[in-house]
C-alpha cells in the first residue's frame, strides 16, 4: 500500500481540474447539481475555484489562523456562469495552489482544520495538497454527473482518496464537534468495503471499526456486520454520499442499517 505523494497530489489538483474543464466545454452550467442540493454547475465551479484561491492563500501565508470563505460559501450571484469565461479561471487557482503547495513543500506549518492524526496531516501544507485533491476529483464527479456523463476516476487517486476519507472521519476530535458520531460505537459493529475492480495486490480492502471507544479502520480482507462489494470508484463516490449504496454493480451483505446509520452520521466539513 503506497499513498500518493505530496507532488503527485499537487499535479492532480491541476489534472482533475483540467478534466473538469474539458467536461464543461460547451455545457450548459445552470443545471441543477443534485449531489450539492442549491447549486447549478457553475455555482458548483465557482465554489471549487473559490476553495483552491482560498488554500493558496493559507499556504503562501503560512496563515495561523483560518481565512475568511463568504466568497464560495454565497454563490447567489455566479447563477448564470459561461463556461467559456469560467474554465480558464477555474484551471488558473488549480495551478496557483499547485505552484505555491510545491513552493512550500509538505511539511511547512500553517493553519489547518483539524489536528495531526494518523494519516491526517494536520498543520502541514501537505493536508490541503491531499485535500484538494480529493476535493477537487469529488466535485469533478459532481459536476460530470449532473451534465449526464460517465465519472471515472484513476485507481491510485480513488484509493488514496478512499483511505483520506476514512481517516478524516475517524478523527477523534468528531466526538467533541459532533457528538452524535459517538452513537455509532457499538459492540459488533464493523464494515468491510471491497473493492471488485483491482488486482489482489492493490488490497483495495477496507474495514471500518467500531467496537472500541473510538473509530478506526484499516486496510483488511475480514469478515464484518456489513460488506460493501463494487468497483473502487463506485465504492468512493458512495462513502462520499455521491451515488446511493444500493445500485447496479454493487452488493451489500449483511447488516445494512448499520451501513446507512454510519453513512448518515460520518462526515468532514
């Protein structure tokens, strides 16, 4: 198992963004954005834009402290977007947050949302390398899907992003923000997600457990309450709420309450 690095992650900001431009071309961005109930697609762009200017600037800063983010949190006035203005812009934040995440390297410390845990890389520049990332392949998803196209995304990004996803939702500090996350904990409680598309040695294999005082997982072929089996891309967009877990392709064995009792209290954000 290998996680991408820190300028693989930097390259794949610009690389998702680069394909999400190639998706809008043409595209007619008022469609509503079903996965981002609200926003039309390019609301959607300009929230993403908005998000990577915003990591530039935390990192070009080394800021202490958050920044303010109104500026992709209200996107009432970008209901009306052409995408032939806004794809250059969106491409040109990917490629400033790129440059200036290499300019800084992983370990510079600044601001960030949640603390050093595990494979969380709390107050290192390397946090918003990863997150964005994932932030910006996961809205690509978003968008592509609500023009009506076909969402693929490469094996090593969807697991990292998978492996992502599962540390930011078992971070301990959950419990204090968010305390209904305690409820999950359980004795018996575990998930296993299987993914059905990768070679053996990939160990595209996940279990989620909760029968301790805490949330952990790890990387595992082993039996639990619940087993989610379908492709990897599948098997992200569903622990990311963005296609349901009941569809074609993918298998559910065993206890689905509990699969929809985690999906519907886990989150980041």
């Amino acid at each position: 198992m290998t996680l991408l690095s820190f300028d693989r992650r930097c390259s794949e900001i610009v690389a998702q963004t680069q394909l999400l431009r190639g998706a809008i071309e043409g595209a007619d961005l008022t469609r509503p954005v079903p996965t981002c109930p609200g926003w039309n697609v390019g609301q959607l762009l300009r929230h993403l834009g908005g998000t990577h200017r915003w990591a530039e600037e935390l990192v070009r800063t080394r800021a202490t402290e958050a920044l303010p983010d109104e500026h992709f949190r209200d996107l009432s006035p970008y209901a009306e977007e052409d995408a032939a203005e806004l794809a250059p812009w969106l491409v040109e934040g990917a490629q400033l947050l790129a440059d200036t995440l290499r300019e800084a390297g992983p370990e510079a410390r600044l601001w960030t949302p949640v603390p050093d845990f595990g494979q969380v890389a709390g107050g290192r520049a390397d946090f918003y390398a990863r997150r964005f990332t994932h932030e910006t392949a996961v809205h690509r998803a978003d968008a592509v899907l609500a023009l009506g196209d076909e969402y693929t995304l490469d094996q090593e990004v969807a697991l990292d992003g998978f492996d992502e996803w599962l540390a930011l939702g078992s971070l301990p500090m959950h419990f204090e923000v968010h305390p209904w996350m305690r409820e999950l904990l359980g004795p018996g409680r575990t998930l296993h997600f299987h993914a059905t598309d990768t070679a053996p040695e990939v160990a595209a294999e996940w279990v989620v457990d909760l029968t301790g005082d805490a949330i952990t997982w790890r990387r595992a072929h082993e039996k639990a309450a619940v087993a989610v089996r379908g492709p990897l891309t599948d098997l992200l967009l569903i622990i990311y709420k963005r296609r349901p877990a009941r569809g074609a392709g993918v298998e559910i064995l065993g206890d689905e309450k509990l699969l929809d009792f985690w999906l519907e209290r886990v989150s980041f954000g």
